[in-house]
C-alpha cells in the first residue's frame, strides 16, 4: 500500500501520440515556435485554476505530467503509474487537437485499471467535439466551456455527495444505464476576477505527493521556468485561422464577448508569482484589447507592486513610442514583446483579420528597442489562405529589412514555420473551407487521431489549400527555414558557421522526410515498418529545432531549484496569510 496521500481528483496530461516511444515517427517542425517539444507536453493553465478551487472547496488534486515522465524516461511505465494512481475522477485535457490521440488512450488505460474511476474531459477540443467523444467508451463525462472553475467544484461535489449530475453546469455525462445527458452550457463568466490563480498551490501539492518533477508543466521548465498569467478567456478579435477567437469562442464555448481579469488582479496575480518565483511571466492577451484605460491602470498596479520579474507582453497591433514608454517604466525587471504578423503579406494580414499594416510592423519593431525592449518575437506562418509559395518566401526575405531597423546587439528574433499539425476547430477556416480555399483531409475526431499516426509530420498536416498542396506546403517550410537563415546570416546577426549549421540541420529534415515517402511506397507493411524504425533514431535527434533555432525561445531565469530560498518563502507567507 503506497502512503502517497489519495486524490479525490487527478488531472492527466497526456502526449500527443501514445506511445510515441513505441511509434517510428518524424515530427518535423510542428513545435519549433512553442516552448514544449513535438510531444506537445504542456498542459493548460486551467490545471492550474481549476485545482485551485477545488482545493479551496475541500478536495484533494493532484496533477500528473504523463507526458513529461515520458520524455524525460524511456522507461517510464506509464501504465504501472496510472495503476498507482487513487482518484473518484481522472480528469483529461483535450484542450489542443493534437492531443486527441494521447488523451484518448490514456482514457482507456484509466478504465482498464480503475473501472469504477469516472473519466472526464475538458478543453476547447472536447467542447466542439463533445458529441463524439461521449460516445466514446472510455469517456465518461465532458465539461464544456472555458470558465468550468466552480462547475468542477460542483461536479466533485455531486460525486462526493451521491446526488444525480444532472444540476451540474456544463456538463456532458453518462448516467448508470449508460444513456447521454447533455446540461448545456450555462456557466460562463463575464468576467475573470472570482478565478483563483494561485502558484503555490501547484508547488504545495507537488510537494505533497512527492512528485515535483512528474507535475512539471513542460520538459525543462524546471531548468528554465517562464510563468504565465490572463488577461483574458475569449478575444475581440476574428482571425479567421484563430481556434480561440472571437468567431471560434462563440461556436465552441457559446462565449458572446470576452472575459476579463481586472487590472488590479491581474497585478495581484504577478505579484504572487514573484513572491515564489524569480522566472519571466508571460501575459497572455493583448493588454490593450479590452482598453486603453485597461492597460494604463494595470501599468499603474504593476508599479505600485514594485514588480521586478521580467515580463513577457503580447501585441495583437502596432504599437508606439507613447506605449512602449509606459512598459518600460512600469516593469523594473525589463520586458519582451510577442507579435504574430503571420505574414509579410498585407493583402493575407488583411482577409485573416489583421489590420495593420507593414509599416505599422516595422515602426513597432523600431520602437520597441529604443524604448528599451529587451527581446522582441515576431511570427511568420507557412500554409495560410492566400498564401502562394512566393509570398511563403517572401515573408523570409523581409526579415533583412527588419533586422537593419535596429541594432546588431538588439534581440530580434523572427521566427517561420509552418502552420502545422492542423487547423483550429471552431474557426472560420475550419468551418467554412471552400471560402478560404482549403481542402481538409480529417474533420472528425476520429480522422485527426488517424493522422496523428502517420510517421511523417507532412502526412499528419490536416489540410491543403487551393494555392498549396500537402507537399509544396512542406518544401516550403524547409525553403522558408533556409531564406530566414541566410537573411539573418546577411544582416550580420549570426555568423557564417551557423547558417551552415542551420542549413545543413534543415536539408538533414528534408531529406528524411523524402526517405519516409520512399518507405511508404513499400508494399510490404513488415518491411515498410522495419525500414522505418531504422530510421527513428535521426528523427529523435530532430525533434526540437528542426527549422528554428529553439534555443531563442528560452528567457534567462533561474532554475526552480536555485529559486528554492524564495519558493520556502512565499510558501511560508502565504500559510501564515
């Protein structure tokens, strides 16, 4: 008998492909601009929130990274750990699509071992997909919306209690004749200050169950940790190939404007992070996209908090030297920028619902850096409606004029990659296809599994469009990659031997993914498969940083072991508090 404390609720993170360990697949660049690997080990930030008020309620949670525990361990046996594990619900994220495989069967090593445990999905995928995933044996229950805090709460409450499910908001589930019930959604908050956003309780809980490393949000966040906090559930905006926009919330989570956290709370929110933390907080939404007056008082909070954590901001527009003024004062520990133009293209910007133009691009660039910015990402994406191979590259080819706007020691990082593995559900491309010239090649949740066990990432891609098929849209992510790397090299921002590297790593990855389309001409499934795991091991080996140099994602920051000190402390006051 384990003496590790029993959960009442266990939240599972699962990856992308189970078991990926066992499976010859070629990621290719699908996570080059993201902080996890192609495993997609991240789990959301509603782990976080949601365990949050059930603790506050009374009831034991518990978070387990299956898929950090995987990559960190080949040996790792996920199903002894899932035997191990104690819980009345496991709870699922299917939040992002790519987890559909995973999170489905990890679903049905939960029944197979703990068949009385109800199973229990949640996230923007299993909203739009509820129908299909309850007929699902292995699922027992989907919680629909994206402000499910207190129906969670309610729901182990009903659970705990005996009581019927069916006064719990939200909520899909199956009763004891195995019949579909469907709530509806009628919990979604207009606003975002009753969310508890609480990272002590994360290391507290870790710290109960003796399992730091196994509740880790991504592989190596223990070494470099970045933190997040929300402006935000839901968005103003209409991007059409956006799963979390306004068109996409609407149709996903009945969503009919969007929720936001004060300014003071937000505030409150980094301030409680720094008190455990010395790591870089990433906000999440575009502070002015609910208002001017909205960021300018959350500016005023933060310098009244004396936040000194390195800030990561996000902008959804041009902005200027009034703006950038006013971050640098308000952040003593410095600050970064995040902008996803998507392409160089104004015409593209423009149908996918960006409206600003190049020059409001580059003079938010210029700005930035002589406001004191100390990094700015800047996104550019390959597979967008519109988009023709020449426009692809000559996204590439901008970045020379970007990088002569600033300083050599500026870090301007701009990244290109492909839009990849698939398209949002919920979002204007998804839905109307012929509109925006795509063609989909799954658009059940069933389809996007079977993709997901393709071994090469360029079979996986959900899409095509009118202007590029499933291979060009491949070469010219690889071309892409190889043009951002010489502008960078021509603008003196690395040197001669790394653009060879970076050129060289990338040919390596197209030359894979042209041995694989060989092998799945072979007739023979026994050899096919064979010569396939003969070459697993280089796929391995390009796995992370495939088009990309993943290196520049990382913040400096100490690692979780050096903040140990401030961690005891904040832990220290906030029992005391």
């Amino acid at each position: 008998m384990s003496d590790v404390p029993r959960s009442d609720i266990i939240f599972l993170h699962a990856p992308s492909v189970y078991d990926f360990r066992k499976k010859p697949i070629f990621y290719g660049p699908v996570s080059d601009v993201i902080p996890s690997s192609p495993v997609f080990e991240m789990y959301p930030i509603g782990f976080m929130t949601m365990s949050s008020h059930l603790e506050a309620a009374g009831f034991r949670t518990r978070i387990v990274n299956l898929a950090v525990q995987m990559l960190r361990d080949d040996r790792f046996d996920v199903e002894k750990r899932i035997k191990s594990l104690d819980a009345d619900v496991f709870a699922i994220d299917l939040h992002w699509m790519p987890h559909v495989h995973g999170a489905t069967e990890i679903a049905k090593i939960v029944k197979k071992y703990h068949p009385d445990s109800k199973t229990e999905f949640g996230g923007l995928t299993s909203s739009y997909f509820w129908e299909e995933l309850i007929a699902r044996p292995e699922a027992d229950m989907v919680m629909r919306g994206d402000t499910t805090e207190e129906p969670t709460v309610k729901l182990m409450s009903a659970i705990q209690d005996g009581r019927d499910l069916s006064e719990v908001p939200n909520l899909v589930w199956k009763d004891d004749c195995g019949r579909v019930r469907n709530n509806g959604i009628s919990h979604s908050l207009e606003n975002l200050d009753e969310i508890k956003f609480d990272y002590g309780m994360m290391i507290k809980n870790a710290i109960r169950y003796r399992d730091i490393k196994g509740a880790l949000p991504w592989y190596g966040w223990d070494k470099l940790p970045l933190t997040s906090v929300f402006t935000v559930r839901g968005c103003s905006l209409g991007c059409a190939e956006c799963g979390g926009s306004g068109y996409a919330n609407g149709k996903t989570v009945c969503r009919k404007a969007p929720a936001y956290r004060s300014p003071e709370k937000l505030a409150e929110d980094m301030d409680m992070i720094q008190s455990y933390l010395d790591t870089p907080i990433f906000i999440v939404g575009d502070l002015r996209q609910q208002s001017s007056g909205y960021a300018e008082k959350f500016l005023k909070e933060v310098r009244d908090r004396k936040i000194k954590n390195h800030v990561v901001v996000e902008l959804f527009g041009g902005a200027g030297d009034e703006y950038f003024s006013k971050l640098d004062r308000a952040f003593e520990g410095g600050w970064s920028i995040e902008f996803s133009p998507d392409s160089h293209d104004e015409n593209i910007r423009y149908a996918l619902g960006k409206g600003y133009s190049n020059e409001a691009i580059e003079k938010s660039v210029e700005s930035a850096f002589c406001n004191g910015c100390g990094r700015f990402d800047l996104f550019y994406m390959t597979g967008l409606p519109l988009q023709t191979r020449e426009s692809a590259l000559d996204s590439a080819k901008a970045s020379k004029k970007l990088w002569r706007l600033v300083g050599r020691d500026d870090n301007l990082f701009i990244y290109n990659a492909p839009f990849a593995p698939f398209v949002d559900p919920g979002s204007r491309v998804f839905e109307e296809p012929d509109k925006w010239g795509y063609r989909f090649f799954a658009r059940t949740l069933e389809e996007h599994k079977k993709l997901l066990e393709n071994p090469s990432w360029k079979h996986v891609l959900s899409y095509e469009t009118k202007w590029m098929d499933r291979d060009m849209i491949a070469e010219t992510s690889y071309d892409a990659a190889i043009e951002l790397a010489a502008m960078e090299y021509e603008s003196s921002r690395i040197s001669e031997d790394v653009f060879r590297q970076r050129k060289e790593r990338t040919e390596t990855a197209r030359s894979l993914m042209h041995r694989i389309d060989e092998i799945m001409a072979i007739p023979d499934g026994k050899d096919r498969e064979d010569r396939l795991w003969e070459i697993k091991a280089e796929g391995v080996n390009l796995m992370n940083s495939t088009v990309c140099d993943k290196n520049n994602l990382d913040w400096k920051a100490g690692s979780v072991w050096k903040n140990a000190p401030r961690v005891i402390s904040g832990l220290i006051r906030s029992c005391i508090g």
